[in-house]
C-alpha cells in the first residue's frame, strides 16, 4: 500500500464532498455550542471542540456564518465516516499509514511540548536588553554601495575597463547599454546598500579592497560572468532602537528556548 503524508488537515481536502453532500435547501447548521457534540455518529459523539479547531482552518479569512459551520459540521462527520470505514478494513493496521499517524501525532505532541517549554520560561526584559546591548557592542559589518557591469566575456570587461579609463564613457551609461544585470542596469548598474554577505565571494572581495570612488582595474570573474565594479560610497549601519527590534529580539530568545528545551530532553535519554 502506497500512502502519501497527508496534508495536516485532511479536512480541508473533504471540504468539496462536504458541500456536495449538503442539501442546497437544507437550513445552515446551528452555530457551535461549546456544551454539546457538534454531532452524533454512529452513537459516537463529534466534540464540539473538533469543530472549532477546524473552523480556524477553514475559515481561510471568510466571515463566520452558519455556512461555514455547517461546511464544518459535514466534513467532521464525513471525516468520522471515512476513518471509520478505514479502520473497519484494518487500514490503520498497515505498516506505512501506522508510521504515517505516529509520526504525525508525535509531531503535534512535541510542538505542545516546546509551547509549553516557552511559556513557562517567558522572555524578560532583562534578556532583551542584554541581547541589545550585545549586538550594539559587536563590532558592524560596514555597507556598501556600488555600481558593476555584468558581461558574458573577459575580453568585454577589459574594453568596457579600458573605456572608462579612456574617460570616454560614463559607468552609468555602460551598465544601461552592456550589463546583462537587468535589474541594476536599467538604474545604470546601481546596487542596494549591503554589507559584503549579500555578494558571492569573489564580487565580495574585489568589492572591499575598493576605495570610495574607485573602479576595479581587471575584470572580477565570477559565476554569472565578468564584473567591472565602482565603490560608489560606505557607511557603518546603525542598530535600530530597542522598540523597533524588540519583536525579532523575543522571537530569537524564544528560539534559544526551543534549543535548550530540546538539549535537556536529549542530555537525559540514551540513544544508541
């Protein structure tokens, strides 16, 4: 038996059968009520809490309206029909769809694990102050702003190198016309402000042994071909203030969280 892993809600994909299923004239299903089954199937009760998680999935930013729950209703119960007719034909038995539910039941239970990890060793602001206080102390990559000219050939970057040192061409009116870099070409082969992580290596370091102004005396060769490149500018990015990264300063900590959580699991089992 060949089983596919299943999207996490298979009940997005019965949301079709739901609707064929529903008489058109049929009234819309009560809203949910938390304190009764949404319903009863085969004398086995669909909790009302089923349908809530599976409305948040549905939903899909529509308005909650009784539509909605009664497309909710028909899939959990069609969900219930089917499951029960697979396990009736010892389906679940099989090994692939066996591993397929013990994986994915693991997975849920171990992202309740780390929520819950997270929720109780909460972010202070001392955290997020120190992990600031980090980063502005740690010395900043400098940015740059430059312009190149991409070619296929060496030979087309030593004449485009050997007309700008003629003076008889301006680099922005090059890049317009020659650069294979569509995308800076059109703005006479300007590039964003970046630090040197943003260029592939050898763009990278040809680019920083650059002074402000200067254009590189040989062609730069690299994957996408041959450069020629002017430093037109540098400067030392400033660390935004703590309001503004305070989200992405938690997020990272919350990070580490998960880390240490799944360190200490790891310290006390024994794995062979």
């Amino acid at each position: 038996m060949r089983v596919a892993l299943l999207p996490a809600l298979i009940l997005l994909a019965l949301t079709p059968l739901a609707q064929a299923q529903t008489p058109a004239a049929a009234a819309p299903a009560p809203a949910i009520d938390a304190g009764k089954p949404l319903a009863v199937v085969n004398g086995k009760e669909i909790p009302a809490l089923y349908g809530d998680l599976v409305k948040r999935e549905m939903a899909q930013g529509q308005p909650d309206t009784p539509q909605l729950d009664a497309r909710v209703r028909e899939s959990l119960i069609n969900l219930e029909l089917l499951s029960r007719a697979a396990m009736d034909k010892g389906l679940d038995k099989e090994p692939p769809l066996a591993a397929i539910l013990d994986i994915r039941r693991k997975d849920q239970l171990a992202k309740a694990y780390l929520e819950d990890y997270v929720k109780a060793h909460p972010v202070s602001d001392a955290e997020i102050q120190a992990a600031y206080d980090k980063a502005k102390a740690e010395p900043a990559e400098p940015e740059y702003r430059a312009r190149h000219i991409l070619v296929k050939t060496e030979a087309e970057a030593k004449k485009i190198i050997a007309d700008l040192g003629s003076k008889k061409a301006k680099f922005e009116d090059l890049a317009k016309k020659q650069s294979k870099d569509t995308g800076s070409a059109k703005n006479g082969g300007a590039l964003d402000w970046s630090d040197r992580r943003a260029f592939v290596p050898e763009f990278s370091d040809a680019l920083a042994g650059l002074k402000k102004g200067e254009t590189t005396k040989t062609p730069v060769k690299t994957q996408f071909g041959y450069h020629v490149i002017r430093l037109d500018d540098t400067r030392q990015p400033q660390l935004p203030p703590l309001d503004a990264v305070r989200g992405e300063i938690v997020k990272q900590l919350q990070q580490q969280r998960i880390r240490d959580a799944i360190t200490a699991v790891r310290a006390s089992a024994k794995i062979e």
